[in-house]
C-alpha cells in the first residue's frame, strides 16, 4: 500500500514537472490570436503507439532517427505527442545522465502511464508534460532537439503550435518530423506540405530524406529570422511548394 501511495505522489510530482527544476525557464503566457486555420484535413488520434517496440527496434528506427538528428550525449530534447514513450525511453538513454528529455502529449491518460512508465524504469532525466493541441508548452531557449515522430498530421492548428514552439529552441535548435509521405486524412503529411507550413512560420529545411524503416521520411528545420506575427501568416494549399527563398533543402538517403 505504502508503494503504491509513494509511486502515486511521485507520479503527481513528475507529470507536473516541465524540468523548471532543473534549470529550465518557464514559458511565457501567449495571448496572440489570429492564426490561420489548416487548410487541409487533420487526422485524428486514433493510438498513443504507431508500432510495436520490438518490430521498431528490429529495423533500428530509433537508433537511425536518433543519428540522423545529431543527438548526443548532455543535449536536451522534447519528444512531442510522446505516446506509450518509444523515443521517450530511448533518448533517455543516448543524451545519458547529464542530458535531459521532456516528454509531451495532449492526452492526460497517455501522459499519466507515460509518467509511470518513466517511474518505473527510473529515468532521472526525464519529465513528462500535459501539453495542449495548439501549444507543447514547452520551457523557452532550452531544447537542442524537438522530435514529432509520426504526428504532426494530427496537430489541429499547425500554425500556431509551431510558432509556439520556436521559442523553446536553443539558437543551434532543430525540429525534427518523422511522417509517412501520404494525405493527411491518411495519417501523414505530403513532403512539400510541410515545408510549406514550417516556412510560413519561419524555419528553414536544414534537410530532408527517405527514410523506410521509420515509415516515410525525417525533415529537419530550424528556426530562421524573426518569427513572424500571427496575423501576418498565411494557410498553405494542401500540396502547395514551399516557397524557395524561405528553405534551404539538403537531400540523402537512409
């Protein structure tokens, strides 16, 4: 009983902890409006998990997405609509213990299993965080990586959750989107989709390129010049290019 009473205060304790105690700033309260709705479909969320585990880890996705990324030892790095915690776990273990992961997810049930989970294993550096459907409500000027793995479909407004997120990126900060190259009702997001709409708010392709074993394809951005006002933004056409001034494409192969 004593066990159980502990695991459930420390779960109260982690769920509410966005690394704050660790060195990490709070972010600001917004009170922008004005953002331009999607002008194409959203997915919905239909599963915290995309995969099993093991048939992940049988093709090394983690491993190779972790690669790809550049993460290392001592970065920090938020690992956004974080689900049943396959990235979650595994970050936890390549930044080692002087580095630090935050996990997010809007779903309150997955966010609290996730924390259990995070207990159970005794991941010190890892927090998990509630996040809403328009803001990951992440600590500002902290993170060297944010992972969307196989989500950003289902972001509901995609604008104003990426202007949100620019600010918690480090200046050598990048965003890094694994999806599957389909429709977004289809549950992914066509390749010049996204970089339509990462560019409408100011990042910049750093790269893009196939990558199978994780579905679809990884894209990594960072954020480039001023991040523009709200009002001023403009809702990408689904398949609409994105615009070329606005980024840099590198490409390659898994």
């Amino acid at each position: 009983m004593r066990s159980a009473l502990a695991l459930g205060s420390a779960l109260l304790l982690l769920v509410g902890c966005d690394g704050g105690a660790r060195g990490l700033k709070e972010p600001k309260a917004q009170t922008h409006t004005g953002f331009p709705a999607a002008d194409r479909p959203v997915a919905t969320i239909v599963s915290a998990r995309w995969s099993t585990e093991e048939a992940r880890d049988r093709l090394n996705e983690g491993g190779k997405v972790m690669g790809l990324a550049g993460i290392e030892k001592g970065m920090t790095v938020a690992d956004i609509g974080a689900g049943e915690g396959y990235y979650t776990i595994r970050l936890a273990q390549r930044v080692g213990e002087d580095g630090r992961v935050v996990a997010e997810d809007i779903v309150p049930e997955t966010i609290e299993a996730l924390g259990k989970r995070v207990l159970q294993e005794r991941l010190d550096n890892v927090s998990v965080r509630l996040g809403l459907p328009a803001d990951p409500r992440l600590p500002e000027a902290s993170f060297h990586r944010v992972l969307m793995v196989h989500m950003y479909h289902e972001i509901e407004s995609p604008y104003e959750f990426l202007w949100r997120l620019r600010p918690s990126l480090t200046p050598d900060g990048q965003v890094i989107v694994v999806d599957a190259d389909r429709p977004t009702e289809h549950h992914g997001t066509p390749p010049d989709l996204l970089k339509c709409e990462f560019a409408a708010v100011g990042y910049a392709l750093v790269s893009m390129r196939p990558m199978p074993s994780a579905g679809g394809y990884i894209a990594m951005f960072k954020a480039s010049g001023a991040r523009p006002e709200p009002g001023a933004l403009k809702a990408c056409k689904s398949g609409a290019r994105a615009t070329p001034a606005a980024v840099q494409q590198g490409q390659g192969s898994e």
